[in-house]
C-alpha cells in the first residue's frame, strides 16, 4: 500500500478516536448512572387484581396479568425490573431508576380495555346495550362490543396529516380484522350525519373517539384491508401512551394499586465493596500478566483496556441502561475477554516475526493485525447476531444482557481494530524498530516454542477424543436426574416475609443475622422507614420463625405484617421467549458460519457450545449450586465465548487448509489448534484472573456467577479440541470439503510499502 494511502488511513484512524475518546470523557462527566435495585433500590407497586363481570381473579388470570404488566414496563424502557405474583391476586413491582414513579404507576396499573362498539343512537340504553358519553359529551347508546383490544396486531402514534393533532394507526389480526369490517360495513348503511354511522372506540369504559364512517365505504361491506386510525385531538404525549397500553395488551382483569413505597438495595455495602475489590485486583493482575508476557506491547494492550472500560461504560450511559451488580460483573469480565483480540494480533505478528520472518517490526505487526482480521472479524460477527437476537426477542433480563452484549461486541471491534492498530503504529517505530526486543513481540515465548515441538496430528483418532468428550457429558447430564437441578427463586418463586421494627433497623446487620441463621441467599431489603422484608425461596414454619428470631435479633422488635407465596419473577412467557431467541441465536450463528467457512464447520461449533451447556448445568447440578438470574447471565457469556474460541481455530483451519491443499484434514486441524494455542493460553490466562477474584473475594451469588464463567472457560477450551475438531473432521470424511477457503491464501497478507503498519 502506498505510504500516501497508510499516512490518511492512520489520521483517520486517529481522528476517530479522539471523536470517541472526547464523547466518552464528556458523558463520564455529565451523565449520572441509573443503578439496579440491587445498588441503590427503587420503587415498589403492588397491585391487586379483582373481578370483572366476564373474568374472575384467580392465581391464572393474575399470572396472564403479570405478563402484561411485563410488557408494559419493558416498553417504558425500565431496564432489569422484578415483577412476581404475590398469592393468589397480588402482583409485586420493583421498578429500579424510574425517574417518575408517578407516570410508571399510571401507565402499568391501567386496565386498558380497548373495546369497538356500534353507535345504536342517542339517549338511554336498555338490554345489552349502555350509555356513555363520547368525547364531547354527548350521550352515545352503545351496543355490545364487536371486538377488543386482544384483536390489535400493532398501534403507532403518528402527525395527522390532515390536521387536528395526532392519531393512532392500529393494525388488526386474524378474525379482527373481518370483525372491524361487519362493524363499520354495519354503520355505513346510517345516512351521513345518523349517530348510527358512527363506531365508538372506548378504553376503559371511557370513549375516546366517536368517528363517522366515511361516506365512501358501501353499506354492508366496511373497510377492508385490516387496518384504522384512531383520531381525537390527542397531543404527541397522549397518542404515544395510548399506543404503548394497546400494543401492550389489554389487562385479563382490572387492577388496583394498593400499595407505592421505597425500598433498599437487595446487596448490602459489604457485598458491593468486596465485588468492587475482587474486580479491582483482578483487573491488575490481568495487566501484570500482559506487561511481564508482552513488554511494551503488553503496556498498549493495558492502555486499550482502560480505553474499553471507560467506552463501553460511557455508552452505557448514553442509551440510559439501568446498572446491576450482575450486569457490572459481566462488564468486569468483557474488560478481561476484551483481551482476546489484542493477544490475537500479538500472537500473529510473534509468528510472523519469528516463525515466518516477515521482516521488519512494523511489517511484522501490520501482518498480524491482517491475519487476524478475518478471526476477529467472524468472532465478534457472530456474538453480535446472538446479542441482536437476544434483544429483539427476549425479554426482561436476558434483553439487557442482550443490550449490554452488543455495546461490548461493537465497542471491542473499535478498540481493537481502531486505538490499538493506532498505538502500534505511533509506538512500533523509530527506537523500538531500530531495538525490536523493546516490543515484546519478536520471541516466539514458552507456549509457542512448546507448540513447535509437538506432531500436528494427535487428532488423527477423532472418535476417541468424542468418547471421552461423551462420558464427561453423560457424567454431567447424570447430575440432572439424580441431583436434580436447584432453581433459583427467580425460576421457582418462594416466600416473602415482611415486619415492622419499632425503629430503623441497621439492613446490613439483618442481612447478616439472616444469613447466620441459615439463609445466605436471602434478600433482605428495607420497605418504608420502619420495615425489613426477606425474600426467600419456598420455606416452612419452622424457617419463617428462624428468620423472624434473627430479624428481631437486630431488631430489637420484629412484628410480621404480611407473609405470602409469590411466583417466579422470570415467568413461563419470558422464559418461552429467552428459550426461542436463543435457539434462533444458534441457528443464525450456524447459518452465518456455514456461509464465511463451511457448514461443517458450523455443525461442529453448534456441537462444541451444545457440550459447554451441558457440562455447566450438570456440575451446577452436581454441586447443589442455585440456578437463578445470575447464572443465565453466566451460561449466556459462556456460548458467547464457546463459539469465539471456535471460531479463532476454524478462521486459522481454513487458512492452513488453502496453505497445505493435499495434507489430510486431520493433521489441518491439528496444525490450527497448535498454532492458536499461544492465544487461547494467554487470553484464557487474562480471564481467569478476573474470575479467579470474583470467584474467592466477591459475594456469594457473583462467586457463583464466576465460578459458572470458569468451568465455562475451561470446557468452552478444550471442547474445541476435543469436540469441534473432532466433529468437523468425521464430517469431511462422510462429506469432503470442510474448511476449504474462500479465497487464496497469499490474500490474507495485506500490501505494505517500506513496512507502514496499516
């Protein structure tokens, strides 16, 4: 490439990043976090459902609530709420950084029962039919409704082009749609100017809109095409509220608050200190590990880590996401898998400098970042369709473990690929060029000296390494069925316990005394001035008294005040959904990677995560160690990771295959896992001192978090080898041709004049 050519690619390069880098600096000054109800606590609802003349309140019609309710939160864009049913026809609302609980409690606990209605005339109702005022005020006989709102597909506020203000576009669905044309074919055969021409559109018992079928619409024929507008002098803010209740559903039954409080953090300052310590230390060790492995390299690598944290946070906060102690933890753990992509371009432009001697450092270094483009290219890709699909599908939890997902994929892909290729250009030069052991990138290292030494071809008996792949599975899914798995609260649901003290109790000593009287996973939360709740998974009398003795303990005085059954806060619906977006996840993977390498290749990764899985949940199993929110978390970044590492050896496989076209596919693959194998150590090196932190200094649900991401990052390691290869090289034996490139290999080096790093 012409020096003209790389000097503009750099500015641009440069330019870009102090753009980002300046944003970043902006929003950490200006923009306060929206922290979780674990950090800093919230508002609660509590709502009770009652009986409708055609439905009766009971545990089912309350969970259908409770869904709706879900839905509607989510689109008021409060991120990580907890939602449960509390006994029979109660329903529990934890709402963490609602900037105004009073709007929150408006738009959730309205009944919404959207109804269409023909317009009999005016005057006073009789039988089935009743009299409202329409928006005017006049009265209106209605008569029963013709369909509701379980029959609208979708609902968009939008400008009026004819004028008045807004309106709501409503799209109906299935038999709705047929319905709305009897109704207004019905009302088209009044003369114009008849109330019976006109179709009353009520919520909540109230019309909001009273329009008259248009004169062109033939009598007994209606309007076609499943669609309507919904019109009534509404403002921006009226019509977008409208919108969100019909597109949320109309509740199964009607609502009312009974209850509005703050309530405390569900983590007490110990646990959050000693979270914050563990990421601290960990963080350190991993730029310890980086500078003694890389040198000066190793010191850029730490540099575009702290450049990825303060991003990646700031980004956070730009799209206003609500922050969790979980959520952070996962942020703390992309900071040490960020390293992947860094340690990949180190590791390539070490072999291009000391296996293929490729010249000069700065040739050296920009051939490594072109061949390992294409890996962190796939990688990232196919992270990124997970992430996407988890957010425009799930729901809950899982659709902010999507957001948080996507920002760290995208903001990775410009640290690595934008501010480190800047660094190594401005620092791989002049000095260092002239003393290239300055950089640490000019010795192959242990692992890579090690890797020389070893035969290519121990894959060469791939049915064996998938024995042994399917006894650890088989131990594992035993867990399953003897052990049973220990479904957390958030999956099962439990018991909440509620007193009142005769004065402000000090949490953090009942949050202990709780946990001392058997209890550690309890969430132990003040509720008002005066009040302490626990919640807690299914217990008996005998355990309710235990944790009212240790309350009162602290306490001095402890007097229950309400003490109920509540259902899973992830209920059946976001389950269902987290399950299908994350089996469309997989399948996207597979069609994306059957596309850039080979459907065999794609087989093997599916079958190498579905391993990871497996192993995890049976040793959770095994271990009697609780499944809840924070574990999907963890098994969630465990595929992420399953299928990254994957990834790196079949990109590195179809490029030793297009190098060594007539060597059996066996000793390919051999070939790309030794040769791999340097980064996968020292990545996975990175990691584990984070998790390692975490796992013996954090608190005890993030030290099951930690442990969940290191049996993860131990099976998601060796299941490339012992799964994926194995698998891919059966499949090219029944089907050859796996891994064959998609271009000549001599491609994959990029054009560099008198060595500019590009």
């Amino acid at each position: 490439m012409p020096r003209e050519t790389a000097r503009r690619g750099m500015t641009g390069r440069a330019v870009v990043s102090l753009v980002v880098l300046a944003a970043t600096v902006y929003l950490l000054l200006t923009t306060a976090p929206r922290l979780g109800l674990d950090l800093r606590g919230g508002t609660q609802i509590v709502l009770e459902t009652k009986d409708s003349p055609t439905v009766t309140a009971n545990a089912e019609t309350t969970d259908r609530t409770l869904e709706v309710l879900r839905r509607r939160v989510d689109a008021l864009g409060v991120a990580e709420p907890m939602l449960a049913r509390s006994g029979d026809n109660r329903i529990i609302v934890e709402l963490p950084g609602v900037r105004d609980p009073r709007e929150a409690v408006e738009v959730i606990g309205r009944t919404a029962q959207l109804s269409f209605h023909p317009v009999l005339g005016t005057g006073t109702g009789s039988g089935d039919s009743r009299v409202l005022p329409d928006e005017s005020g006049q009265p209106l006989t209605l008569g029963p409704a013709a369909l509701t709102g379980e029959g609208v597909d979708e609902a968009l506020s939008s400008i009026d082009s004819q004028g008045g203000g807004w309106l709501v576009s409503v799209d109906f669905k299935g038999d709705a749609g047929r319905a709305w044309e009897r109704l207004t074919g019905q009302a088209a055969c009044s003369p114009p100017g008849d109330p019976a021409r006109r179709v009353a559109i009520a919520l909540d018992d109230k019309v909001i809109s009273s329009p008259q079928v248009s004169p062109q619409v033939a009598c007994g024929v209606g309007i076609v095409g499943g669609s309507t507008q919904i019109t009534g002098q509404f403002s921006p803010a009226e019509a977008k509220d409208l919108a969100l209740l019909i597109n949320a559903g109309a509740l199964p039954t009607p609502v009312e608050i009974i209850e509005q409080r703050t309530v405390g953090p569900t983590l007490g300052a110990e646990a959050i200190d000693a979270s914050a310590r563990a990421a601290v230390i960990g963080l350190a060790l991993t730029a310890l590990f980086l500078l003694a492995v890389y040198r000066l390299a190793g010191l850029i690598a730490v540099g575009a880590l702290v450049a990825y944290a303060a991003v990646s946070y700031a980004a956070l906060l730009a799209v206003g996401a609500t922050l969790t102690l979980p959520g952070l933890a996962g942020f703390v753990l992309a900071i040490g898998m960020a390293v992947d992509a860094t340690v990949l371009v180190f590791e390539r432009a070490r072999e291009e400098h000391t296996v293929k001697r490729g010249g000069s450092l700065p040739r050296s270094v920009s051939r490594g970042f072109s061949g390992a483009l294409s890996a962190i290219v796939d990688s990232n890709v196919t992270t990124l369709l997970a992430a996407g699909l988890l957010f425009w599908l799930a729901s809950g939890p899982v659709r902010g473990f999507g957001v948080t997902l996507s920002i760290g994929v995208v903001v990775a892909l410009f640290i690595s690929l934008v501010l480190t290729r800047l660094l190594l250009h401005l620092t791989m030069r002049g000095a260092v060029a002239r003393r290239p052991r300055l950089s640490g990138l000019t010795h192959e290292g242990r692992v890579r000296q090690w890797v020389n030494r070893r035969d290519p071809g121990f894959l060469g008996e791939p049915r064996r390494w998938l024995m042994v792949a399917g006894a650890v599975v088989i131990a594992a899914i035993a867990g399953l069925f003897v052990a049973g798995p220990n479904l957390g609260v958030e999956f099962t649901g439990g018991r909440v316990v509620e007193y009142s003290t005769s004065a402000p109790a000090d949490v953090e000593q009942v949050r202990d005394a709780v946990s001392d009287a058997g209890f550690p996973r309890a969430v132990v939360q003040t509720s008002g001035e005066k009040g302490i709740s626990v919640r807690t998974e299914p217990i008996d009398e005998d355990a309710t008294e235990r944790i009212r003795t240790a309350v009162a303990s602290v306490a001095g005085d402890a007097t229950e005040i309400r003490d109920e059954q509540i259902g899973p806060s992830l209920g059946a619906e976001l389950r269902t959904k987290a399950v299908i977006a994350l089996c469309l996840a997989v399948l996207a993977q597979l069609i994306y990677l059957a596309v850039r390498f080979d459907w065999r290749l794609g087989v093997a990764t599916v079958a190498a995560l579905a391993q990871d899985v497996l192993i995890i949940l049976g040793i959770f199993a095994w271990l009697g160690k609780s499944m809840d929110g924070v574990f999907l978390a963890a098994l969630l970044t465990v595929i992420g990771y399953s299928v990254n590492d994957s990834v790196v050896v079949f990109d590195r496989v179809r490029e030793v295959r297009g190098l060594r076209r007539k060597e059996p596919f066996a000793r390919v693959v051999g070939t790309a896992v030794l040769q791999t194998l340097p980064r996968t150590i020292n990545t996975g090196i990175g990691v584990l001192f984070v998790l390692g932190a975490l796992l013996f200094l954090g608190d005890g649900s993030l030290a099951d978090f930690a442990l969940a991401l290191l049996l993860g990052l131990v099976a998601g390691t060796v299941s490339t080898v012992a799964t994926a290869g194995p698998v891919a090289i059966l499949l090219d034996k029944r089907w050859p041709g796996a891994g064959r490139p998609v271009r000549k290999a001599s491609r994959t080096r990029s054009r560099e004049d008198n060595g500019a790093v590009v």
